[in-house]
C-alpha cells in the first residue's frame, strides 16, 4: 500500500499550469524528485504537503483523501522541510526541534525525551543550546532537518534540503535521509545534484514541464532518454554529465 | 525563568504599593494599611478606595493589556517592531472616542465614549479579521493594518480641525494624551474584564505563534491555521486595546517595549512573552503612573502617554542597543 498517492493531479498557480496530469504512488524509502528549475518540483511537493490546492485529481496519505484531512491528522501523517526555510526568532536548537512535536500534545519530558533523541540522532547535540543564528548554513539545515524528524511522521517531504550546501555538509544531509527512509519512512526529496540523488536514493522520479516523464532505479532514469531531454544534456547512471554528448537544444525547446 | 517570573510578579506588587502612597497627599505604609482597613483617618481611606485603587488598577490592567498584545502581534507579525499601534486599532479606538468627544455624546452619556472608542476597535479588527484568512500573506495583514491605522489618524486630524471651539479641541487633544487620573470601579468594571478576555485570546494563541516563527506553510504542517491564529490574536488585541484606550486615551510604547525588556530572560519564543509582557506592561505603566504624579503639581498636569513616550523612547532605544547580541 502507498503512504501518499497522487492520482491525476493538476496544480495551477495563477491560472498558470504547473503539475499536469501526475500519478505518483509513494512508499518507504529515500525517493528522490529530479528535475530541470521550473518543472514543478517544489509545486509536488507542497501539494502533497496540502499547502497547495489541487485544480484536478486527489492527493491521498495512507489511502485517506488529503482534503478530508484535518491540519493536525496531517501534520500527525506528515512532515515537511521547505526550501531556504525561514527561522524569524533566535530560538534556541532545542526550542527550535521541539516545536515540531509540540502539536503532538505529549508532556515536557516526553517531548524533552524525543528531541534529545532526535538531536544524537542528526549529530547535533552539542548545539543544542546554541541560538540557530549563530549556525553555520549545514548545521542550520541539519536542525531543520531534525525539527521535522522529531514528530516521527510516516512521511517526510523535503524540497532542496542541500541547496546551497557543501558537499560534505550535502552527503551528511542525503546520508541523515537515507537512514530515516531505511527505517521505513517514505522520503520525497528534491534534489538538484544529480550524482548526490544516484548515490543515496533508492527510486528517482523525473518531472519535466510539470510531468513526470521518467520514473524508476537511479541509473536506468538517469541515463534515460526522458532525463536527457529534460536537462538537454546527457547524463551517465551514476548522475554525471557526459560533456561529450551535450545537445544542441534542449529537446522541448 | 522562574527567577525572572518572581522578580516580574514582586516588581507589580512593589510598584501597587508605591502606587498606592504616591500622589499629592502621600500616604505612610502604616497610614496605607489603616486607610485601607478604614481604622485610620477616612479621608486616607477615601483617597486610598476612590482615587488611587482604581487608578492604580487601571494602569497596572491596562499596562497588562498592552504588553501582552504587543507580543502577541510580534510573534503574529514576525516584526519586533509590531506593537498594537502598528493594525490601525489603537488609532481606529482613537478615531471612535474622539468622534463621542465631538458629538457630544461623551458629556451626555456616560458609556458613550468607551463605547465609541471600542466600536472604532472593532471595526478596525472586523476589516483586519477579514483579512487574516490562511491564504493571506500576512505582509497583506500589515499593509491593512498600516492602511487602516492611516485612515483613522486622518480622521480624528479632520474631527479637530472642525472642532467648534478651542475647548472642544483642547478636550479631544488632552484625550488623546492618555490618562487614568479620576477614574472609577465604573471604569475599572468595563476595561479589566474586557483585558482579561484579551489577554485569554492571545495566551491561547501562543503555540500557534510559536510555529509562525518556523513560516506560514511549516506552521500549516505543524497542524496551525494562520487564519484562526490571526483572528485570535485580532480579537484578543481588540479587547486589550479597545478597552484600555476606552477608558485612558491613547498610550504608545509600552506595546512595543514590554516584550522587548522580558526576551532576554524568557527566551524569543513568541508564544512564551505573552505572559510575561503582560507583567512588564503593567509594570511599565504603573512606574508612569507613578512618575506622573511626582511631576505633576498644582498647574502642572502630566498626561500618561506623554510620559510613557518620554521615558519609553530613551528606554527603549537603551534596550535595543544593550540587547544587540539577543539576536544573534
């Protein structure tokens, strides 16, 4: 059974389509969301989240109609990392975490229990009392990243969460993903870096021009017909580009 | 935390006290203690349960509604600079007030200036709780508010430009200076009851602030609806605000500056200042309260918002330069 399913989505932002017709079924495991800039990755992404309203089709999370859900089932079902997240407050780390469990309506030592947990877990213990502003860029994003593990949701959507990161920092990041999503989560992530999404991800979904053209095991999407034209570039299985084989034009152009 | 709490709830009962004592006739503990038994002599008595409880009571209520809305609409806002002023419903309770002063309503009826004052809040907050629906930014709700706080300045200038007389003006211009001298338990029965329903609304808005500070859509996934978030805290602000303007004019800062004095002790969390401010506000308008009788003399009548502007602006600018490092 999928944990989140779209069935015939169409999102439009301003009159303007963005995801065309896309069926997706989700289950457990790091899947990865590939994609030119501007091919709907993120518009995915807070559509499953139910930050987006659907012009056609359904999202449902564990078979349950999105829309039939109230705020608090879904953030029971699901969490969500936006991209460049903001922090408007020089919290504390552990504040920070904690308020992804605090709708959970557990007791302080409860919530005290799981975010110390969460907190070994994304190797960042030892900035828990540190306020989030004097953080480097990765060790903000793995605080992100842990205040929307601690709720311990069977879903996890996270869109470009190593954006603008190096690549040790990058590979913490997807390698922190990798081990939610082996304990039997479904991960969505989108992911820019292409040999960073062919290492860590089990499943690589492909949208281009707002639909997904391209769906399957890393390499075969990778080096496929549907990623070369996307990118307008050939890519080998592995992520990397093949400078050799660079196209004239994109083929959608 | 506890700590700052302690020294918060001691600071309100010192600053009663003195409260209580100070004034043309100052009183001696021991005089205050027989006053308020009615042992001693009964002008001290009438003095203590006539003029200065209620009058202390206001300030410190009124103070309490202030601080707290101020933090609230922070949190709400996402700005340090939000304080009750900055959603148009200070200036709109303002508007409403000045408008029973200039009819005349106010000379005639006795409710008819808290009224007004509070009908002006609340059709300020009814525009405002329109538009804080989930799929408005909440830039949109501060446009609103900046918009509405315009109008509403704009209006109470064209009220005191037709004033018919000096004195009519006068009475609107000292108005709007703010006060709680001679007030009574009939002013004390509208505006506390009104503040603490406030002060409920926005206590009760605190997790869903603290989540906003994550963005609208994170606290969306966290199970908070920025709508309901923003009507609360409208809502609570109105009855804060409404009330206290209601019955002691127009008072600045102390929205602004009470969660700004409580942060560094209890942390930048929005949802946990609520309280707290609500303390530091009482306080901070008491200590005005009380710094206005000590310079007022006879000829000499100091307004509470002038003063809580004179001392809030240099306090507050201190505030922000010696808590510079509170926000990295």
């Amino acid at each position: 059974m999928s944990v989140l399913r779209f069935d015939h989505a169409y999102v439009a932002l301003r009159d303007h389509p963005v995801l065309h017709d896309v069926s997706l079924a989700l289950t457990p495991g790091l899947t990865g969301l590939i994609g030119p800039n501007g091919s709907g990755k993120s518009t995915l992404i807070r559509a499953a989240a139910g930050l987006l309203p659907l012009q056609k089709g359904a999202v449902f999370i564990q078979e349950n109609d999105l829309t039939a859900l109230t705020l608090r089932a879904r953030a029971d079902t699901i969490s969500y990392l936006p991209q460049n997240g903001p922090v408007h407050w020089p919290l504390r780390v552990d504040e920070l975490v904690a308020l992804g469990c605090t709708h959970l309506g557990k007791s302080k030592t409860e919530i005290d229990e799981m975010v110390a947990e969460t907190l070994d877990a994304c190797a960042i213990a030892g900035f828990a009392a540190r306020s989030v502003n004097t953080l480097s860029g990765g060790e903000r994003q793995r605080v992100l990243l842990a205040r929307a593990l601690v709720a311990n949701t069977p879903v996890l959507l996270a869109d470009e969460p190593t954006a603008a990161l190096d690549p040790w920092q990058q590979h913490q990041i997807m390698g922190l993903l990798a081990n939610v999503a082996a304990k039997g989560k479904a991960v969505l992530c989108a992911v820019h870096d292409l040999p960073l999404a062919a290492r860590y991800c089990r499943r690589l979904v492909l949208l281009d021009g707002g639909k997904i053209t391209d769906d399957g095991a890393p390499k075969t999407v990778l080096a496929g017909k549907a990623a070369c034209n996307a990118y307008g570039l050939r890519i080998s299985a592995k992520g990397h580009v093949d400078e050799k084989g660079l196209p004239e034009a994109r083929a959608h152009d | 935390m506890r700590r700052a709490t302690g020294f918060l709830i001691i600071a309100a009962l010192t600053l009663f006290i003195a409260s209580m004592l100070t004034g043309a006739l100052w009183l001696s503990p021991a005089q205050f203690w027989a006053a308020l038994w009615h042992t001693g002599d009964p002008v001290h008595s009438m003095i203590i349960w006539h003029i200065r409880l209620p009058r202390t009571l206001l300030a410190f209520f009124i103070g309490a509604g202030l601080g707290a809305s101020g933090a609230a609409l922070q949190g709400y806002l996402r700005n340090p600079l939000a304080d009750p002023g900055i959603v148009g419903i200070s200036a709109s309770a303002s508007l409403g007030a000045v408008a029973a002063l200039y009819f005349g309503l106010a000379a005639h009826y006795f409710w008819a200036l808290p009224l007004a004052a509070m009908g002006g809040a609340g059709l300020a907050a009814l525009v405002l709780i329109r538009l804080a629906r989930d799929d408005t930014p909440v830039t949109h709700v501060i446009l609103g508010g900046v918009a509405l706080s315009s109008l509403a300045v704009s209006l109470t200038a064209l009220l005191m430009n037709l004033s018919p007389n000096p004195w009519a003006l006068s009475e609107i211009a000292y108005w709007l200076m703010g006060s709680v001298a001679d007030r009574g338990f009939s002013d004390l029965g509208f505006a506390v009851p009104l503040i603490l329903v406030g002060i409920t609304l926005l206590w009760r808005s605190g997790p869903a602030l603290d989540a906003l500070g994550l963005g609208e859509d994170t606290a969306r996934t966290l199970g908070v609806s920025p709508g309901k978030a923003g009507r609360l805290v409208v809502l609570g602000t109105l009855c804060c605000v409404g009330a206290g303007v209601a019955v002691s004019g127009a008072i600045g800062f102390v929205g602004l500056a009470a969660p700004h004095l409580v942060r560094p002790f209890f942390g930048a969390m929005p949802g946990r200042l609520i309280l707290p401010s609500a303390l530091a506000g009482g306080c901070l308008l008491l200590l005005a309260d009380i710094v206005v009788r000590l310079l007022s003399g006879p000829g000499t009548m100091l307004y509470l918002g002038v003063v809580t502007a004179l001392l809030g602006a240099p306090f507050f600018l201190y505030l922000i330069w010696t808590q510079r490092r509170v926000w990295v």
